[in-house]
C-alpha cells in the first residue's frame, strides 16, 4: 500500500499526458449535505501562460466521509491523493453530449474513493494540478471530473472547458 510519503507529486506519465500534483488536501472536518456541500465537483481549467500544452486544473468536491483503502488494482492510471482518495486520468478522450453541443471531445478525469452507500457525512476534497500534452497529442474542447465511488459505482461530473485555448 502507498504510503503518505509516496504519494505522487509528479512529473507523471499517465497515457498521453505528463501530471504534476500541484496541492492536496481530503478534509478531516465532517459535513452534510444542509453544509452547502455540492453534488457535483467544481472545478476549473486554464492554460499555463508561456508554456504550450500545459494546464492547470482546480478541483474542489466533497466525498463521503467513510472510506476505505485503496487497492494498487484501483489505483492504475492515477495518482494517489492519498491511501483512500486518488485521480484517475481515463485515456483515450471521450465524446460527450451536453445540452448546448453534440459531440463535444473531453479528457476524462475522475476522483475515485470507496466508500459505503447512503453516506450523510462529507470531506472536502482539493485538488490542484498541471498536465501536459505530451507531443503528438490530440486536443479536446473540454475536460470531464467526475467523482466515483468505486463501490457503488455512482458517479456525479462536470464538463469544463480551458480559459485559453484547447486542452
């Protein structure tokens, strides 16, 4: 199992994308739901000025305040937040229809944990983070950050796309 101090800062390879962790942090504090906890992740996405192909993605959401272990299984193509909370990168880039555009292209990017159903307590979870087109790697329109839990497999998302340009 990973240990606090092998949790990943980067640089990290991850399909067609080079990540470094940019800040961490899972919350301790238990919340509900009448907290003004949102059900869906937060998130922003904006091009690194005077570098080409790099961004920086802030995502802020909360979890299920119970969670167990992540196995090393669970946690192919991510990187570890820490032992129960990690972010998936799910290459190749997917198609998604939302309610303005048919087909919009996405990068895929998901927090995962495991946790047991019906939770009424919630952590805050931020992460910050930079990626990097590696040569050769297609743009998309948008990215995709979805939570799942991997045990249900429930899943809630948002579609967001760069400030400046195509990521």
């Amino acid at each position: 199992m990973i240990s606090e101090k092998e949790v990943a800062t980067g640089p990290t390879k991850i399909g067609d994308l080079e990540f470094s962790l940019l800040n961490k942090k899972v919350g301790n504090k238990d919340l509900s739901q009448g907290d003004g906890v949102s059900k869906e992740p937060l998130v922003n996405i904006y091009a690194v000025e005077g570098k080409i192909n790099t961004y920086i993605v802030n995502i802020l959401t909360y979890i299920g305040a119970q969670r167990n272990k992540l196995t090393a299984q669970q946690l192919e193509n991510s990187l570890p937040i820490n032992k129960q909370v990690a972010l998936r990168y799910n290459p190749p880039i997917a198609e998604i229809n939302t309610e303005i555009k048919q087909g919009v292209t996405c990068r895929d990017f998901q927090i995962i944990f495991d946790g047991p159903e019906n939770q009424t307590e919630f952590n805050k979870v931020h992460i910050q983070f930079e990626y990097s087109l590696i040569e050769g790697t297609q743009s998309v329109e948008a990215i995709i950050v979805r939570d799942n839990d991997l045990d249900p497999r429930v899943s809630r998302g948002t579609i967001t796309t760069p400030i400046d340009g195509r990521g």
